[in-house]
C-alpha cells in the first residue's frame, strides 16, 4: 500500500518520498489504527490524510476550525487533480446542499468540514448514510479542555465515530500538544500509545529571541526598518496598542497592515490579503489574527507583549518560517504583562480549577523569558521532548557571556525560603535578604531570621531578578494562584548541601 501511496504522491503533488514522520503515520492508517501524527508548522500533516483518502475505498472527512483556510485547500486539492470539497458557515444553504448532493453521489472523496457542522443532525445522518471510510482531525488540541484552544463541538467526534455504521480509522494532527494534552486525545479517540507519530516539534530554522527592558516601540520600529523586504508579524495585547503601533509605524514610512477584532469584516479581508500577497510587508494584529493564514514567507515575528503561555507563544510565533528560511521570533518582555495577564485570568468566568491551571502556564511562559539556555529546548521540554539539543541559534545559545558561580548566593536564597516556611512570595523573600525592616518584616520576626539582611549590599531588584533567575531554572516552584509563593524542588538539596553547583551568565550588578 506505502509504494501505491508513493505513486500518488509523486502524481499528484510532485514530491519524490514521504517524510519519515508521514510513512509511520500511513502504515498505520493503512493497518486500520486510530492514529496521531504529532508534526511541527510545515511538517507535511495534510499529506497524512490527502494521499491515503485516494486509496481508501471510501471518503474521508478532514475536521477543522480553519474556515478560512478550507476554500483555498479543496482548490488547490482540485487542481492537484483530487476530488474535494468543502461544508462551513460561509456557504449560502444552497451552496450546502449542491454540496451535500454531490457528497452523497460519491463525487467528492476528501470533504472539508467546521466541527460545528457535528451539532446538525441532519449532517451527522448524512454521514451516517455514506461510506465513511476515515475520519482526520485537524488541530487535534482543540478536542481537550487543557488546550490552549478548547472547542467544545470537537467533543462531538468520538460520538461521530461511534455512531458511523461502519467503523472509519481515525487520526488526529497536531503541531502543539503537551503530553496532558495528547493524552486527552487518545483517550478521547480510542489511539493507542504505539500508535502516536511524533517528528518533534523542533523548528530548525526558527531563532527564538527574548529582549528585556528594551524600548519595545522603538525596538520594532528599528528592526522594521533595517529590514524593509521582510515580511513579518507584530503581535500586541490590545486592539488599542496595534491602532497605535500601526500608526507609528506607518508614520515611519514602514509598509504594514493592521487587524484586530474591532475591525469590519471587510476591512480585516482586505488587510489580511493584502499581507497574504506581498503588497504590505507588516501586519501588526492581535491575536485574533493567524489561526489558517496560510503564508510561508513571514521572516519575523515578535510579540510586543507576553502572551499567557508557552501553547500560544509557539504556535503563534511558529508562523514564522514555514518556507524553511531562517527566520526570527522575538519576545519583548515587560514585568508589566505578567501582571496583565494575571489579572486577565482574575478577572475571568474560568472556574477555580482552571484559573490555578492557568496561572501555573502563565508561569511557566514567565520562566521561559528568564531561562538563561537554549529557548527552544525549553519549550520542547515543556511539550514533553527531553532528549533535545541546544538549537545554537537563541539569544540565549548564542549569548557568550562567561559562566559565574553563583552556588552562594543560590544557598542564601534557598535557606531563606525554607526558614520562611516556604509560605512567602517573591518581593517578602527579596526584603528578608536584603535586610529590609518593614512592619511585615518586623511582625512576622522575620529580622530575627539568621538569613536576615545575608544580601545586604545588594538591591531588592537584583535580588528578585536572581530569584526569577532560580525560578526559570527549576529550583524554585512558585504556587498557589495571584499571589504565588515560592518553594524548593528537588534540585535544591543537593545545591545545599554542596554537591552541585549552580552557574549564571555574568550580570552587571548595580550596588545599592
Ligand atoms: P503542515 O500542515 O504540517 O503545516 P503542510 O501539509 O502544509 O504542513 O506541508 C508543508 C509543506 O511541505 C507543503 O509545501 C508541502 O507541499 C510540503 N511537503 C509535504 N510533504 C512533503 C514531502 N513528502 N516531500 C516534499 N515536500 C512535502
């Protein structure tokens, strides 16, 4: 079946071999398994479920929220000579149903359809009538409720599948997904272990860039302007700083678009293609905007401000570089948008559970701006790949500043925290160490703590920035909701007892 399959792969599509990751995924599907394919942005996903529809004896229906997306997918699929089509809300009921007539004469192999097209019934008995011989899912994470992207009428697939006369062989796709996450999925439609294809989501031409305490606004303006050929992205939090980024930019003469959700539908069209065809080289937008833009040449982008977790921040930064060209993510980070986004999540209808959920992410995505190794390596971690190499290319692999031992100092803070009882934040452990005498200090007895003052001729800035420093580096734990306290992992004790040693790129630091 894999040398028929590589027929239709050089017939249709020109391509000589599968990539490693897509045969694994084949000769799965082609042994009838429910199957995963775990791939990085540009990793060949849709090639998983095209090739295999033409040599099943059925149709098979590809699940996706990318509406905007689907049209240019079946006319590319038409021309590549693949019978497809395609059922979302931006058809008019007539178009629907020529549609669901041609599904229903056998005419269309390959049918494209939004997951809120599961809660018609009268599809799902449309389905339930036709020869389904395999169901694709695409953008897999949105089916669990620990995604970044939760869509609840994703819960309507495993019930899709269940109610089909005749089993179809599932396979889920996806380019995120913690292993919390693929659990989920699994579960949710029945995929055994062995039969989960991971690539690694490493991007080898992605560099990854955090840039601290910078002129964010006269950051990008520079960089925009030293690279005037460039296509690029400029995520901001709000529809108000992308109006005012936009207009500064534009001001300065740099060739940008904007798009946000405050925009008429039209306006957002035009800008979209506008950036999709070359004419406007920038598009600075908040994050409504990129889910199913399909544009390979995007050389940057940067997030002026932190997004809430590491979920997004990849997928959203992943948009860079789909052609293979070496391109940039840049983060500039502000402390300031910690607290926005705490807030945000304060804020929120979330329940109790998830709002500690979230708050845990938002952590772990404020680590990852103060981690000091490989950036990449970090969020590959994060998605459950260990065995990863140092990508070279980070501002942190390439930064070559020497190595301190900061074993002492670590000692300080750690036995701070533990005679604090583990049960205190940041800026209180900071205060303590710096032999600060508030009220607090003073009512709590903390003055009379041996570690009282230890840090004196240090700032409480350095010193909570060495804690951010400690934290990002997995020795620290910070806990419990808004105002996280912190506490000691393992890889403490044996720092303590001076077993390890701990090391930091050298910093300038300020005396008091
Ligand atoms: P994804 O959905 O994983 O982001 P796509 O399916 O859009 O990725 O594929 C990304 C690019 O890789 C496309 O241009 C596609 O034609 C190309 N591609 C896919 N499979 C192969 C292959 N086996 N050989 C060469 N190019 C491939």
């Amino acid at each position: 079946m894999l040398a028929e399959a590589q027929d239709k792969l050089k017939q249709h599509y020109g391509h000589e071999t599968f990539r490693p990751g897509q045969s694994a995924v084949l000769e799965r599907l082609f042994e009838n398994k429910n199957t995963m394919g775990m791939m990085p942005t540009g990793g060949g996903k849709s090639v998983c479920y095209q090739i295999p529809s033409l040599l099943m004896p059925g149709i098979t229906v590809v699940i996706s929220p990318l509406i905007s997306l689907m049209k240019d997918q079946v006319d590319e699929l038409k021309e590549a000579g693949i019978d497809a089509t395609f059922i979302n809300s931006s058809l008019s009921a007539e178009e629907t149903s020529a549609a669901m007539d041609e599904i229903r004469l056998g005419l269309q192999k390959l049918i494209y359809v939004a997951p809120e097209r599961l809660e018609a019934p009268s599809f799902l008995r449309m389905l339930q009538r036709l020869p389904v011989s395999m169901i694709a899912v695409d953008e897999a994470h949105c089916l669990s409720q620990w995604g970044h992207d939760f869509r609840p009428s994703y819960m309507r697939i495993p019930e899709l599948v269940q109610s089909l006369p005749q089993k179809p062989v599932v396979l889920a796709l996806t380019a995120t997904a913690t292993p919390e996450v693929s659990d989920d999925i699994c579960r949710a439609l029945e995929i055994n272990k062995e039969n989960v294809v991971k690539t690694g989501f490493a991007r080898k031409n992605l560099s990854f860039h955090v840039i601290k305490g910078a002129d964010r606004d006269h950051y990008v303006a520079d960089y925009v302007q030293r690279n005037p050929e460039a296509s690029g992205i400029i995520y901001c939090a709000t529809r108000k700083e992308v109006e005012r980024m936009y207009e500064s930019l534009r001001k300065k003469g740099a060739s940008c678009g904007k798009y946000h959700g405050g925009m008429s539908q039209d306006e957002r069209r035009n800008m979209q293609e506008q950036f999709v065809y070359d004419v406007t080289k920038v598009m600075v937008a908040t994050n409504a905007f990129g889910m199913g833009i399909n544009k390979s040449n995007v050389r940057f982008v940067f997030h002026r401000n932190m997004p809430r977790n590491i979920e997004s921040y990849y997928q959203e930064a992943g948009r860079a570089g789909r052609d293979g060209v070496p391109s940039d993510c840049v983060l500039l980070f502000s402390p300031q948008d910690v607290q926005i986004q705490q807030f945000l999540i304060d804020q929120s209808q979330m329940s109790e559970e998830r709002k500690t959920q979230e708050y845990e992410k938002l952590q772990i995505m404020t680590h990852y701006c103060h981690a000091e190794s490989c950036l990449q390596r970090y969020m590959l971690q994060y998605f459950g790949e260990t065995d990863t190499e140092d990508c070279g290319r980070c501002s942190e692999c390439v930064d070559d500043r020497e190595l301190e031992d900061i074993t002492k100092e670590a000692q300080m803070v750690f036995s701070c925290i533990k005679r604090m009882g583990e049960r205190f934040g940041k800026t209180m452990v900071a205060q303590v160490l710096t032999g600060s005498m508030n009220k607090k200090v003073k009512d709590l007895r903390f003055h009379q703590l041996s570690t009282f003052g230890l840090m004196k001729t240090r700032t409480q800035k350095d010193v909570a920035q060495l804690i951010d420093f400690l934290a990002a580096s997995d020795y620290l734990r910070l806990s419990g909701g808004n105002y996280p306290v912190l506490q000691l992992t393992d890889r403490v004790l044996p720092v303590l007892k001076g077993d390890t040693p701990v090391t930091r790129k050298m910093v300038k630091r300020p005396e008091k």
